[in-house]
C-alpha cells in the first residue's frame, strides 16, 4: 500500500518538473529566443537555471500557452 503512495509521488513528480531548454520552448512557441527572453524579462515566465543550463518548466509553459490562446468567433 505504501508502495503505490510512493510511486504516485514519483510520477507527479516527474510530470511536474519535465524542463523545456529555452531553444525547445522558443520554437513551441512560435517565436524567436529572444522574444523569448522578453517574455522571461516581463515575468510572462519563470526560469529555471541548472547549473548553465536554462529551462522552463513543462507544465509553466503549458499554461502559458493556454492563457494567451486567443478565441476567434466566426463573424
């Protein structure tokens, strides 16, 4: 019993913390790195550093492009 506790832990976990490099989340996207780094400097964004590596978390950038779908209506 303990051990399904645990290995939901793990795996929400994991899902949560997936990174995105900066590159990878750029051209998701639709954008250039810099518009990019913009965005970060705006706070539209968090960034995780890791050792020298940039990333974005999975999930913040899911979110990110869901906030800003924008809803077209057929006029």
């Amino acid at each position: 019993m303990e051990v399904e506790g645990l290995m939901d832990a793990a795996s929400t976990a994991i899902s949560y913390c997936n990174l995105v490099r900066v590159k990878v989340a750029a051209v998701r996207l639709g954008v250039s790195v810099r518009t990019l780094y913009r965005i970060l400097a705006e706070g539209g964004l968090p960034l995780v550093h890791i050792r020298g590596c940039s990333c974005l978390k999975e999930g913040d950038l899911q979110n990110y492009i869901e906030k800003n779908k924008e809803s077209r209506s057929n006029d």
